[in-house]
DNA sequence: TCTGTCTGCCCC
DNA sequence: ATTCTGC
DNA sequence: GCAGAATGGGCAGACAGA
C-alpha cells in the first residue's frame, strides 16, 4: 500500500485553478479519487474543498491570521531532512489542532504549525494556508465534487447527490460510493440525529408567477422571519438542527420542553420555523433571535427577554418510515394528526388568486416575511431549490445616498464595491442604515467606482 | 482579574 | 441570506 | 439551470495589557 502524498493533491488543486471548465474539473478530481486508498478518500475530499470537517460536525479550526503570520515568518530555516507529507498525515494534524482549545491554544496550535509547515514545498504551503482559511479558489466544492464521486465510481450522479442530501458527509459519501458501489449508496437512508438537507424554494416575484409555475392544487403558507429547524426525536432526546446541519438544541431549551410535552411519538423529524415573539406575540426582528442562537452564557436570562415561537410545517420521518416521498399534503395531514397542541406554520389551500392575495397581504401585516407556495402533490427533496416550492416575500422601497464606500476584495479589489447607506432625515441630516454590495453588474460596479472618486473627501485605503 | 480587541463561525 | 458570472 | 464566489452583523473565545 503506498499512500499519497499531499504534495500530489496540491499539484491536483493548482491544475484546477488553470481550468474554468467544470467538466475538466471533474475528471481531474475523478481521476485523482480513483487512484487514491480506501482510507484517504475521506480525508483527501475534504482537503480538496476545502472544509476538512462535514456540516454536521461541530469542530472547527479555530485559527487566526494572527497566529498563522508568525508561523510562514519563521519558515526560514528549513529543517534538512524532510518528511514527506501524506494526505492522511496532513488531515491528521488537522484534527488534532482542531482539539486544542482553552488557555495557552493558540501557543499550541502555532507549534503545531510550524512543525506542519517547516516540511512543505511553495505549493503545499499555498493549498495548506487555504485549506486553513477554508477558501480553495479553485472552483470545487460539494458541486462539482458530487460529480467527480459520480465518474470515478461509476454510479449514478443523482443517487450520489441523493445520498449526500440525506447523509451531509461528503467524505462518507465518496468512501461508500468508491468502496461499497451502488448497493452501498442506495443503503444511504434517514437516520435520527443525522439532519439531511432541507428543501429549499425559488424566489417569485409576484402570486401571478406563482401560480403560473403551478397552475392549481397550491398551499400558501405564511413565511415566518427567523431560523428554519429541523427537529429530532426519539424517545426522551430531543436535538435541534440548523438549515446548515448544525445543532442548537442547547440554547432553545423551552422548545425541547415543548416538544416532549406535545408529541407522543417516539421517532419523528419534524420541521419548522424559529421566531422571536414578543409578550403580544406578535413577531420581533430577526436581530433579537441571533441573540439567542450560539449563546452559551446567560440562557435562562435571555430566555425571559426573548421568548421565542415555533412554527412547524413540515414532517420528514416517523416511527422508523422515510416521509421524503410522500406528497406535500399528506404530510401535512400526518404533521396535524401527530402535533394536535403544536403551531402548525399558518396556511391556505386555494386555487383563487385573489384570496391568495388577502392572505399575503395578512402575512405582511401581521409582520412576517411573506408567503410560501407549495405544490401539495410535491415530494420533499432534500437539499434541493426547485419549483415545487415558492417563495414571495415584500420589498421596501426607499431613497438612499451612498455616504462612504469600501474597497471590494478579490474579484472586487479594484472597485469600491461596498456602500454605506443612509436616509435623509426631517432634519436634512443623513442617518445611516447599514451597508450593501449587492445587486449590481461589474460594469455598473466600474462607473460607481469611477464616480464616487470624483466625489471623495477622504480615503484611508479601505473606505472612501 | 477585568477590559478591549481581534477573528472565526454561524444565522439571515 | 442575495446576486452576480461562467459554463 | 447549476455551481461557486463575494458580502454583512452578532456571538464566544483567546490574547495582551492594565
């Protein structure tokens, strides 16, 4: 057995910053899996993207530039006998730095890299630092990496993006495709306390669109501003999981409680919709919510101050049955009959667009976010943005002046591509509201940044 | 030990 | 989250 | 139509200095 170097998957990531070609990309990957060990596959698909651990894992790195600029200073003296770098001995020093934690870490963690980097070339310096900092620039990711997995196992592209959406382990997935071949992809199946991929919806811009894409059997749901959750339980454990897979269940306690005290069934994954209420409850901003989320002290406090809702409106899995294809409107049925003391998120069945139109306009007024439209004889596809479900939701509209602007960076360095915002108030004075770097073309992004220059009064190099 | 600063990570 | 580009 | 890149605000955790 002879393992792979991590200077071969640097040459592998450097070839595919010289290609823009996604079908390029995907054999240059495919060809390099293909002739990897069983036991770097896993690691090797992680270093290539870019992420080194899977959604659902909470470790991470932990890692400052300003821990790292000492690190590359002192790579002068290079040690003389160098060890060659394997992919699993790279991924391996990865894990431990990411253990580290507590007082004296970051001394640690430095040690650890400089051991790490004093045994690289350029190139494997290059990909490392990126692999750090999470950002490949090569153009790979789950994507085109679901691809390569297709083509170097020769199985089916849409079972292995299947199994990625329920299973979140992209590294998992490619060893099981590599290893175990179809059966072993087909075998992928929902499991309690493995969040899948939630189904995503289209952005619509009006329910006359809506209901052209539909034609009829539509369900309007109101669309709640705050976290989307997915929710397990089995027995007395109940875990909460983000749109990104990853767990909050300590900081929502009174939602565990509820949970527990309303549904009977021992194994179910239910989903819905976290918002802040207040003591009307009526809906609160989503900047009270991020108050709450990834709090670790001072839970019971906040708890009291913002008291949250739940609003559940989808069923994924019960009393051990897959409900992914079940259609939309069976499950909802199921949801009601199985949750009768829960909120269920609030929804019309109809084929009348002016009766869709009350109802979202009701949503705005009570103060959500908009509407969701829902096709009832769709499946659930996990992790996928597809007709089946819409969204609408409402847009301000105001008169705004840019008062600064910020260098971009990136694609973006040579234009201000960033901009201060503010109103006019009563008193002609500007209040400012925020900042944006949205919704423009690189040529409009070229005659801003042209004229803005014109106008400026001062410039430190990142704002003008 | 307390406080300010920096930065990664997570949501929208 | 949104919006852009390149394929 | 898909995939990747770029972008902001709030929190915890770590360090440096008082």
């Amino acid at each position: 057995m002879t393992l792979t170097t991590f200077l071969e998957l640097a040459k592998v990531c450097e070839k595919l910053t010289k290609t823009t070609k996604t079908l390029e990309k995907t054999k240059i990957v495919s060809n390099f899996l293909s002739k990897l060990e069983k036991e770097e596959i896993s690691p090797a698909i992680f270093l290539i993207i870019g992420t080194i651990f899977s959604e659902t894992d909470p470790r991470t790195l932990n890692i400052n530039w300003k821990s790292l600029e000492p690190v590359l200073k002192s790579l002068k003296q290079k040690t003389l006998f160098q060890e060659k770098l394997t992919i699993t001995s790279v991924y391996k020093t990865f894990l431990k730095i990411a253990q580290i934690s507590g007082k004296g870490s970051q001394r640690k963690k430095k040690d650890m890299l400089i051991s790490l980097f004093s045994q690289v070339s350029p190139l494997e310096k290059k990909f490392l630092m990126r692999n750090i900092f999470g950002e490949m620039r090569h153009g790979v990711k789950e994507g085109v990496m679901i691809k390569a997995i297709s083509v170097a196992s020769g199985l089916d592209y849409s079972n292995i993006k299947r199994a990625y959406m329920i299973n979140g382990n992209i590294g998992e997935i490619g060893k099981i495709a590599l290893e175990d071949g179809e059966e072993g992809i087909k075998k992928v199946s929902i499991k309690l306390f493995q969040p899948i991929k939630p189904m995503l919806g289209e952005i619509v811009e009006d329910l006359n669109q809506a209901f052209n894409k539909h034609g009829k059997n539509l369900a309007l749901e109101y669309k709640y501003d705050g976290i989307r959750v997915q929710i397990h339980k089995s027995g007395k454990i109940v875990r909460i999981f983000t749109r990104h897979l990853k767990e909050i269940t300590s900081n929502f306690p009174e939602i565990i409680k509820k949970i527990l005290d309303n549904i009977e069934i021992d194994d179910i994954i239910v989903e819905g919709e976290l918002i802040a209420i207040d003591s009307n409850g009526r809906p609160l901003p989503f900047q009270d919510l991020m108050h709450r989320f990834k709090r670790i002290y001072e839970i019971k406090k906040v708890q009291q101050l913002i008291p949250v809702s739940l609003l559940l409106f989808d069923i994924i899995f019960c009393n051990g049955k897959s409900f992914l294809n079940i259609p939309y409107q069976k499950r909802w049925k199921k949801l009601s009959e199985i949750v009768k003391n829960f909120d269920l998120a609030k929804r019309i069945i109809t084929n009348n667009i002016d009766e869709a139109n009350i109802f979202y306009n009701n949503a705005i007024s009570e103060g959500h976010e908009g509407v969701m439209i829902k096709a009832l004889t769709s499946i659930y596809h996990p992790g996928e943005r597809k007709n089946d479900w819409l969204k609408l939701k409402s847009e301000i509209r105001l008169d705004i002046v840019i008062i600064a602007a910020d260098w971009g960076s990136g694609r973006r360095h040579k234009w201000l591509s960033n901009y201060h915002l503010a109103v006019i108030d009563e008193k002609e004075e500007f209040q400012v509201i925020g900042k944006t770097f949205k919704g423009l073309t690189d040529q409009e992004f070229e005659n801003i940044t042209e004229e803005l220059l014109k106008l400026k009064i001062n410039d430190n190099q990142y704002t003008v």
